[in-house]
C-alpha cells in the first residue's frame, strides 16, 4: 500500500507539470489584445530574415542580394566572383530545378514566411474584441502591404503560386494549390487598396513617418503592380495603364512632401542618394532600413573591387572589412546607355566610380584606378574605420512613380512629358528631346528605368512585363527588341523558360499539388 501510495503521487506531480502553462510563450490567440502587441508583431514584418528585406539583404558575401541574382540573369549586371553556382547557373542561362533547389527554396521560403505572419496579425487583429479597430489600421494596412508585397514579388519569380490568406490553425487546405494569376494580382491589388484607401496610413515618405509603411510607400507600389497587370503575362492593356497613372498622378499630387532630390550647397540628386545624412529624404518611398550599431547593411563591401589593396599606399587607411568582392558591376550594355558626357549619372563618383582617390602621408594626391564599380553604395567611414554601415537600401522611390506615369500615359496615347521631365532635367547637363512618336518616347521612357533604377532591382521584371530587351548603339541611343530570342550578353539566348523560376523540387515533394513544374524545368 506505501509503494502504491507513493506511485500514485508520483503521476499526480507529473500530470501537474505536464499541465504547467509557459512561461516564455503565449498562445495566438492570447497574444493579439493590445495595440502595442499588434505593434510588436508588425515590426517583425520589417525584418532582414523573411519578405522583401530578405530579398534585398545580403545572404552570402560572394552572391550578394537575391536582387542582384536577377540582375546578373538580365545582363545587366556582373558577378566577377560567383562562387556559388546558383548564380553562375542564372548567368549562363542553365539553372534547372535540381540545381536551383536550394535557391529558389530559400526564397520561396522566405516570402512564405512572412505573408503567414501578416496572415496572422491581419486574422487576429479583425477578431478581437479588446483592440479598437481605428487605432489599428495603419498597422492592419501595412500587414496587408507586406502581404501584397510577397506575393507580388512570387507571382512575378514563379507565376501560378497558392494563394494562402488565412493563417494555418489546423490541418484544411494543408496541400494548397496554384492559384490562377488573375486571383493572385487581385489579391495584391485588393490589400494595396485598402491599405491605401482606408488604412489611415500617414501621408508622408516613409522617412518622415518614423521608417514606417506610409500612404507613399503602398501607392508607389500599387501603381507599377498596375503597370505590371498591363504586360506580360496578364496583358491586360489600357485597363490597367489607366489605372496606373491614376495611382501614380494621386502619389504625385499628394500634399505628403514627396519630392525628387534637388541640387543644393553644391551636393547633386545622386550625391543624395548614397549620404546616409539623406536615407530618411523626401524621395524615399520604400527602402530597407539598416543600423550600423544593430543591424548593418554590407552593401559597402561591393562598391570597391576584389583586387583593391586592404592597406592603402603611402597612407593611413586600411580595409576595416576583411573582404571586399565584385559581386554587381555594371555591364557593357548599362554603362553603354549613359552618356558619359551628357548624363550626370555616369560622371564620376554619381551612380558609379572607376577610382579611389586620397591623400598620401606626404600630402600629394594619389588614386587606385579600377574599372567601373557602384558608386551608390559607397560608406567612407565603415569601409576604412568601422566594418558597419546604417546605409538603407532603396526599393522605390518617387523617381519610379514619376517614370510609372510617363509609361503608362504614353501607352494610352497621352502626353508623357509632365512625368518624364524632372527625371530629365536632373539627371542630364542638357535634357533631351522628347520625341514626338510613341514608340520613340517608349523607347526613352524605358531607358530612363534602366538608367535611373540601377541597383534597385527593376532589370528583370521590367524585360519580363515588356517583353523587351534593350539594344544600345555607339551613340547611347537605347532602342528594344524581343526578350525570348535575345543574347543575354554572354554567348546565351533567353527561352520562355527562363520568364519564370523552377518551383522549388524540395516544395514539390511536400506538397503534390503543385505540380505541373513550371514549363521547361
């Protein structure tokens, strides 16, 4: 009986702990009852590890950003170092779905992650009793943004992906499959909608809104989504450039503050854009934030080369970084559409950089010449003292809203010069024309993307949505002809394969309902 006594307290002390509740974690559904809680998980959605910032951040030193991956397929730009065959197999146009898995897995992954997490605030936040709904909606409107904003960037990687705008709470719709496009892009649209419309977003650059989502930063993107719908694949017309320039003419014609950098105190526009004294500007619209003393950007250690001395010659400066690599360079066919002259983007130390210049201990000047490099991302003080730079990273910018409504206003047969000359005016000593013909304004207008959107990630989607590739003659001037059939520049012609991503095998195998493959892989 005193051995059976003791058994029996023995299980009810297990059962008890078993029972305990934790104490470093909550339930979902316990968590969403405050506004600074829904605050806290929004927050995470600004993060480096899943969505749009993973997307632009620095996974490995020698591939750089998943940006600069398609940057590299485009042409437009060169790995010199790609040691990582993912990125040589998208240089040479040869990536398969086994050989990507681990690649387009991770980004697949990364993008999933984070719309679960919207999926979630945004189920939570509209169910509870305890959170008044007013005060939440900006907060609800950017979860709905970061949501439109992860699809959009998988529709256009790998078209047809699932649709999932609930949170996972059981195992229903467990295996869920490809939803058409047309649901997809009116699921972006209707988040970035709303956001827009009945979000009560702050109407100011995202700067000036505590680097937060603002009513720019969601109308920026939902003008070129529209611009998007126009092309390929949806190839919906003048529906949708309409609906562009009304998004595009409503972010321009705010009162918000948005504006264009300027020359002022003898700093250009493009100056402005590498200073990190100007991250929170006015042009800003959407950028990835960065903290040199808690999260660094390592975007500086690819605007020297690999070849660059880490102990500067007859000086005191040294490399603080222990590596610096040439994962994005320009390539013949970009640097060939400035005219080095004319256009103050491809003057030395703008856009771009061809020396280092400084002072010897001796006092004379000196310079390592080197060829041409990105200049925008060039940090003095974290490449020669600290090794960390609080430079953010520029996604959209009221530039891109400006050359959004020139696009679509040529394409429905309206004037475009509204739009398309303070881009000129800034960016040349003389401006340019503006043709008189439609296609010749296309032509310029899509040059302009290329040239004033470098280093942002626009390359390969633009030539998907047009269709296009651009061809550049000894004179600068830029005309386009058909992306499926053209050179990528290294001995490579694009197929229709290469307009889309494998699925990722591994997501393939979890899930059967994905199949078909996306053609060609």
């Amino acid at each position: 009986m005193i051995l059976l006594s003791a058994a029996l307290v023995g299980l009810c002390s297990c059962h008890k702990f078993l029972e305990e509740s934790p104490k470093s974690s909550q339930p979902v559904d316990a968590y969403f009852q405050t506004i600074d809680q829904v605050q806290s998980a929004v927050n995470y959605l600004y993060n480096i590890a899943t969505g749009p910032g993973s997307f632009y951040n620095v996974g490995d030193l020698y591939d750089g950003t998943n940006a600069f991956a398609l940057d590299n397929l485009s042409g437009m730009a060169n790995n010199l170092v790609a040691q990582n065959p993912s990125v040589r197999y998208f240089a040479s146009l040869t990536q398969t779905a086994d050989n990507e898995d681990n690649y387009v897995g991770g980004i697949w992954s990364s993008f999933y992650s984070n719309i679960a997490s919207a999926n979630t605030i945004i189920s939570k936040v509209a169910a509870s009793t305890t959170i008044d709904q007013t005060s939440a909606a900006p907060l609800v409107a950017t979860a709905r943004f970061f949501r439109a904003m992860d699809y959009y960037y998988l529709v256009r990687l790998f078209g047809a992906v699932p649709l999932i705008l609930k949170p996972y709470e059981n195992l229903d719709n467990l295996y869920a499959p490809r939803a058409s496009l047309d649901s997809i892009y009116n699921a972006i649209t209707a988040d970035l909608q709303w956001a827009y419309s009945n979000g009560n977003l702050a109407d100011k650059p995202m700067g000036a809104n505590g680097n937060q989502v603002s009513k720019g930063s969601v109308g920026a993107v939902l003008a070129e989504v529209y611009l998007t719908m126009a092309g390929y694949p949806l190839g919906q017309g003048q529906p949708a450039y309409a609906q562009a320039l009304q998004q595009a003419q409503a972010v321009l014609n705010s009162a918000g503050g948005y504006a264009l950098f300027d020359n002022s105190a003898g700093t250009t526009p493009f100056d402005k854009l590498r200073l990190t004294s100007y991250d929170q500007g006015s042009e800003y619209l959407y950028f990835i934030e960065y903290n040199s003393a808690i999260q660094q950007s390592s975007l500086p250690e690819y605007s020297l080369p690999n070849t660059f001395p880490l102990t500067v010659p007859n000086s005191n400066l040294h490399v603080a970084y222990t590596l610096i690599t040439q994962v994005w360079t320009p390539s013949a066919t970009l640097l060939n559409m400035y005219d080095s002259v004319n256009d103050i983007r491809r003057h030395e130390k703008q856009f771009y950089s061809t020396s280092f210049d400084y002072t010897t201990t001796s006092g004379t000047p000196a310079s390592i010449k080197f060829s041409y490099m990105p200049y925008r991302w060039f940090d003095s003080t974290a490449l020669f003292s600290t090794a960390a730079s609080g430079k953010y990273a520029a996604v959209y910018r009221l530039a891109d809203v400006y050359l959004v409504a020139a696009e679509a206003a040529n394409e429905l047969g309206q004037d475009p010069t509204p739009y398309l000359t303070p881009i000129l005016n800034r960016a040349y000593v003389t401006p340019p024309a503006i043709p008189a013909g439609q296609d010749e304004r296309r032509a310029l207008i899509l040059a302009e993307r290329y040239r004033e959107l470098a280093m942002e990630g626009h390359f390969w989607f633009d030539m998907v949505r047009t269709q296009l590739y651009p061809d550049v003659d000894a004179s600068h001037n830029v005309t386009f002809s058909a992306l499926v059939g053209h050179s990528n520049g290294r001995g490579q012609q694009f197929t229709n394969t290469d307009l889309l991503l494998p699925l990722p095998p591994t997501e393939l195998q979890r899930n059967p309902n994905l199949r078909p493959q996306n053609p060609g892989y």
